[in-house]
C-alpha cells in the first residue's frame, strides 16, 4: 500500500470538517499527525486499509478507485478503538502510547468524535456508490461488518462475558470473529469485491475464509501481546483484560497453548493462501500476512 497516499486521502476528509473540538478528537484519533500538546503521533498500524488495498493490487482491480475505501474501513476502526475504551466499556487509559480519547477531550466529546467518525466513513463511501455494483456491494458488505451482525455485537457479547466464569473456546473465538475479525475479514473481502470477483465466486469464498482466519489470529496474537507485552510495544498498559475480568486465548489456554493455537491458525492461513488466485507477481496480501505473524505491537 502507499502509506503517504492513504495518508494524505484520510488527512483530506478530516481536514474538510469544520474547526472545533469535535474535530480535534478525530484528528486525534484517527490521524498520524503529530499532536502538538503531546508531541507524539497518532494513527494506527493501518492493517484493515492495506488488507483492503492489497487484496485490490493483488487481483488486478484499480487500487486508486479502492482508496476511498481504504479510508472509511480505517474511519471505522477508529471509531470503535474511541467507543472501546470508554468508562462504561474497556475502561482504557492510554491507546497507541497516549491517552485515550475520552482522556484527552473528555468523556462526551470521545463519544461525538466516534460517532461522527462513523457518519463520515459512511458519507465516503455512499460517494462512491454512484460508481457501480462493486462500490455498492463494498459498502454493503462494511456495513454489515461493522454493526449489529458484527463488531458491534462482538463488543456487546464482550461485556456480557466479564467477570464470568467457565467462558469457552468456542464462545472467546465467536466474540472475537465478530468484535475483531469482522472488520478486518471485511476489509479483505470488499477489496476483493471492488477487483470485480464476484460474491458467489469461489476465489471469494478463499478471501472469506482466509479474512476470518486473519481476524482470529490477530486477537490471538493481541492476547499474547496483552499478557507479555511492555508499554513501549504496544502502547496499552499489560493486565488490562485481566483488570476487567475479560477472559482472553492467554486466561483460557495459557501462554504456551495461545502460542500453540496462533500457530496453528497461521498454518492455516499459509493453506489458504496458497489456493488464492492471484495475478502474476502479485505479494501484497502475502508481505502484509508474514509483517502480521511476527509483530510485536
């Protein structure tokens, strides 16, 4: 992906919104300009838009018609990490190394600055709609991902889980296909979708597949980051899941099982990638899967 370009394509849609604190929070949250209080930048890891772009690249579809795209999924995202972290759900303090929104601007203009981030995700996309199908499928199938079918419900059925006890397997991977894997099994597939592959076809099915598989062992990975991790690596203080009485793949497996499960999951993701069909050359998906298995933050 070109960082510098989605950069400057997300850093436009911000910059357009009128001055003000409300502003100011989204910048904060979904920017990597460097906060002059703070003197630290923003922004994340960008890996929902590069999965996007990349799956876009590698199929021969027009990555600059898919940027808008790469900008809303990432919208989103920061969106949710600001409503994540809020007293009455994560109870989180500091994010990416600084203080979490509700930290910074206070509590109700955190919960604005998710909520227009949001809207504005929405108003990028609709834009594009009048494009053609894969534009409207795209945005369909974010929005889905994205709701009460997906990350939504995941971070529901997360705060019905704290504190309780004999939490299952099963039930920790179905929580977090939806509150983590959903928007990033979306970002995949909706780049694939806007390369033309259609819905029913069965390359599409191996995107599926592969995009939940991707969002599964990124939350296995973040557990284990979670529970071995220093500040400096991932910019959230260690113990958190643990302080909220959050069961997580480390609390049910212990560090080596998670290790052992995270290998295997990856194992299944160097499977599936192989029945990919992709253009000649292509290696976007495949640098972003081997950058993903060895991170540290």
């Amino acid at each position: 992906m070109d960082y510098k370009t989605f950069e400057r394509a997300l850093d436009a849609r911000l910059d357009a919104l009128p001055d003000g604190a409300l502003r100011d929070a989204m910048v904060y949250s979904a920017s990597r300009k460097v906060d002059p209080r703070t003197g630290l930048k923003g922004g994340g890891k960008r890996i929902r838009p590069a999965l996007l772009m990349a799956a876009v690249s590698d199929t021969g579809g027009d990555v600059k018609e898919a940027l808008p795209f790469a900008v809303a999924v990432e919208l989103i995202h920061s969106y949710s990490l600001i409503h994540d972290d809020l007293p009455a759900m994560d109870d989180d303090d500091f994010r990416r190394g600084r203080p979490t929104c509700h930290r910074a601007f206070g509590e109700a203009e955190a919960i604005l600055a998710g909520d227009a981030l949001l809207n504005l995700s929405f108003e990028v996309m609709i834009g594009e709609c009048q494009k053609g199908i894969k534009q409207i499928r795209a945005t369909a199938l974010i929005a889905k991902a994205a709701g009460a079918y997906g990350m939504v419900l995941g971070q529901s059925i997360d705060m019905k889980l704290e504190n309780k006890t004999g939490v299952t397997f099963d039930e920790l991977r179905k929580l977090h296909s939806l509150k983590t894997g959903a928007l990033i099994n979306a970002a995949l597939c909706s780049g694939a979708v806007l390369a033309g592959i259609e819905p029913e076809s069965p390359q599409y099915s191996v995107f599926d597949r592969l995009g939940s598989l991707l969002g599964c062992a990124f939350q296995v990975r973040d557990d284990i980051l979670g529970a071995t991790a220093a500040f400096e690596q991932t910019g959230k203080a260690a113990g958190g899941d643990a302080k909220n009485g959050k069961s997580t793949f480390v609390s049910l497996l212990g560090i080596d099982g998670a290790e052992g499960e995270y290998q295997k999951i990856c194992d299944e993701i160097d499977d599936l990638y192989n029945e990919l069909k992709l253009k000649q050359g292509a290696a976007e998906i495949r640098n972003l899967l081997d950058s993903l298995r060895f991170r540290r933050g």
